[in-house]
C-alpha cells in the first residue's frame, strides 16, 4: 500500500482543484473517484437509460469496461477504450453519476478500480466515501466543505467566465438537491469518517485550504 490521502466533502467544496494542487506539491498522484461514476453515467446516457431504471443500469454495467490512465500526470478516464474525459464534467452527467451512485452494483463495479490505485501509488484520492469505506486505513482523510452560498456562488463565477447563462438560485437549489442524494442514499453516504479532519472552506482561499492541508501530510 502506497501513502493515502482520502479527501472527501460535498459537491462544489473544491475537492478536485484542492486534491490536484497537493498532488503536485506532495508528489502524489491525484485519483478523481466521481470522474468514474461519471463515465458510468456517460455510458447510461447513451443507452438512453433514465437513473431510476434500476435493472437496466445494472445490465448496463455489465458492458461498461471504466479505465484510468495517467498523460503527464493527468488523470484520463477510458469508457469502453474512449477517452471521455472532456465530456465528463456537465451537470446532466454530474446529476446521472449522482443518482446511479446510490445503487450498490454501480458502486461495486468502480470499488477495485480504486482500492487497486492505491495499492502501489501515493494517492490523494478524492469522493464521498473514500475516507469511510474504500480506504478505511488511509493515512490522513479530510472532510472538505464549505456552506451552500459560497459553493453555489463560486459554481456561479465559475460558468460565467465559461460565458454561461446561469441563475444562483438555481444552482442553490441543485446542490442542495446533491448534497440530500449524496447523504442520504442506504449505501456509502457522504459522511465524515470518525477520524477525518474538518476543514471548512467558507472563508478560505485556494492557497490556505493546500496549505492546511499539505500540514497534515507527510
Ligand atoms: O465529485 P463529482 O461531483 O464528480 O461526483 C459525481 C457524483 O458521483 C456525486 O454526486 C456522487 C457520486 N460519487 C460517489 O457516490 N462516490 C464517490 N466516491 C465519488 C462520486
């Protein structure tokens, strides 16, 4: 087993941009857990499949090949040998990828995937129950949140510099809808681990929530 480092929280806390810029500081390589769940929901989409057609998403697991690969250090995701990884990060698939999580066969499919990345490498891995269940033992696990208005408004700037239409109360009531899924589906909710430190983002900048939390890494 290789140096764990298990960032958990909510969606839009920052996870991902966070997770990478330790990585790259700390040398460890960065493992986008809900990148995965994504691909999934990419490959129901295109089966035209809705999230509450349970039997038919867990057929559809069965010929869904998720791999990962790392290019100069960037996490790619493979979805049945194509690489999807630019098609990933829409909130139709966020919405998909958060709906099918809750059922156990969509999460017992990507379960060695990322145990099995964490075996040889020194990973900071990112999700919503990596610190809970996939690495129990990990080496340092984070709680990483921040409240609803400064999620919603940092989403809302985000897309705007896309050029984006958006509505901030709308996107409130989205990640609040998230948030409800992610935390009070049967299997693997999103909690803190029992040993995870909380660090809440509100009132931090991106260099101070690193800085926290390269010190509690080795
Ligand atoms: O982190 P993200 O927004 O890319 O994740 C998309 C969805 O995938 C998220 O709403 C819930 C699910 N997910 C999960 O259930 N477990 C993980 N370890 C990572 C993501």
């Amino acid at each position: 087993m290789g140096y764990t480092v298990a960032i958990d929280g909510p969606a839009g806390a920052g996870k991902s941009t966070i997770a990478k810029l330790v990585a790259k500081k700390k040398k460890y390589i960065y493992v986008d857990t809900g990148a995965m769940y994504r691909a999934l929901a990419i490959h129901f989409l295109e089966k035209k499949i809705c999230p509450e057609e349970t039997e038919k998403v867990i057929m559809a697991c069965e010929d869904a090949d998720v791999k990962i690969a790392y290019e100069n250090g960037v996490q790619q995701v493979y979805l049945n040998g194509e690489n999807v990884t630019s098609k990933l990060r829409t909130e139709e698939v966020g919405n998909m990828a958060s709906k099918t999580s809750a059922i156990p066969e969509v999460r017992g499919k990507l379960l060695e995937l990322q145990r099995g990345l964490a075996e040889t490498e020194d990973v900071i891995m990112d999700g919503r129950d990596i610190g809970t269940n996939i690495l129990p033992n990990a080496d340092v696990k984070i709680y990483l949140t921040a409240s609803v208005e400064t999620r919603a408004m940092r989403r809302y700037n985000e897309l705007k510099e896309k050029g984006a239409v958006c509505d901030l109360e709308k996107i409130k009531t989205d990640i609040r809808e998230r948030d409800d899924r992610d935390m009070s589906r049967k299997i693997a909710p999103l909690k803190q681990a029992k040993d995870a430190i909380l660090v809440d983002s509100s009132e931090m900048n991106i260099q101070e929530v690193v800085d926290t939390i390269c010190g509690y890494c080795k």
